[in-house]
C-alpha cells in the first residue's frame, strides 16, 4: 500500500482544525480546541484509544496522565519507546480534548471527529501491525462493537488478526482490574510479548 503524498498537509490540517469550536465553548471548561496528532507512516503499533483529557490538553503530547503510565506498564516500554512516533502512532476517537459537562464528568469524543478524519488518516498508516483498541469508545468505532468492555477483553482471543482489545488505564478501572485477574495473568503478558516483538 502506498502512502498517499497528502499525508504531512492531512496532520497539518488535523491540527489545526476548530470543527468542535462552538461545542467546547458550551462545556463547563470553556476551552479551545487542540487537537494532539501523534501519527507517523512507518508506525508498526498503533494505540487506538478515547480522546485526550484535561492533562493532556495541556501538555500537548498524548497520554501524559496516570492512564499513560500504566497503559506504558502494561505494554512493558518506556516513555522513549512509547513516544518514538515512527514507532507508536496514537489515534485517539477524537483528537481533542472534548471538556467536562456541569457535573464534572468527562463528555464523550464528539463523532465529528472520527467521521471527518479517521478513514483518511487509517490510509496514512500501511506499516501498523498491532492495533491496541482502548476502552469502549475504540472498540466500538472500530469493531462496530455491541458488547460490553468486559466481554470484549475478556474475548481477546477472538479479536481480529492483529487487534488486541483493552480497558481503559484510567485509576477508575482499578477495581475492574482486581476483579478481572485473568486480565493481568493472561492478556497482558501476550500484549507484551507482541509488543516486544514489533519494537
């Protein structure tokens, strides 16, 4: 597969979009868009995962939060293996931020965001063999997924070819991992065997 030569103004314009302007602006945080764009064409493992949070937002550079620590623990890198993007490509559902609604909970990926961008930028991507689906908003954008996150990663087995399903990092998944310990004792160590492998 060829890499289509739009592929540098295709992230330029990723990041520069403000397609979610007026919807940010009615969130509880007020902010501005800011799309995080973590691709790279030679990237073997691509990390498919929900949208940046408010550190993230930030900092400007994926997973720079709890989650990303224990995501790269899982997997068994380091933070210089997990950000070499010519490695690691990191495809979030969407590209920004999305705020907190009035309670203080996260809002979900606007699905402007995929719909406008994801097919084009999977076509940037011919080099990815490992495709980690983060959560269930990944999962079901890009399983068509009905199933609970549960059955999903507990079915990882079943998953495509080159497809690994995983729960969310997040501190609030604590409790799922202790009561899903064949969750560490079985798939985390095949994800690290395969991730291994690609790196």
């Amino acid at each position: 597969m060829t890499v289509k030569a739009e592929e540098p103004d295709l992230f330029r314009a990723i990041r520069g979009c403000q397609l979610c302007s007026d919807r940010f602006a009615k969130t509880s945080t007020a902010h501005h868009p800011r799309p995080i764009v973590w691709l790279s064409a030679t990237a073997r493992i691509l990390v498919a995962g929900q949208a940046p949070g408010a550190r993230v937002h930030a900092s400007g550079k994926p997973f720079t939060d709890p989650s990303g620590d224990r995501l790269r623990a899982w997997m068994d890198v380091n933070e210089t293996e997990f950000y070499d993007v010519s490695r690691v490509a990191i495809l979030p559902t969407a590209f920004c931020f999305p705020g907190y609604n009035a309670k203080g909970a996260d809002l979900p990926p606007p699905s402007i965001c995929a719909q406008t961008w994801h097919e084009r930028v999977m076509q940037t991507l011919p080099k990815v063999q490992l495709t980690l689906l983060i959560g269930g908003y990944a999962q079901k954008y890009h399983l068509g997924a009905r199933e609970t996150v549960t059955e999903i990663v507990r079915n990882w087995r079943s998953a495509p070819d080159g497809v690994i399903p995983l729960p969310h990092p997040s501190w609030r998944n604590t409790g799922w991992i202790r009561r899903n310990p064949w969750f560490e004792a079985e798939l985390v160590p095949h994800l690290r065997e395969h991730v291994r492998t690609l790196l």
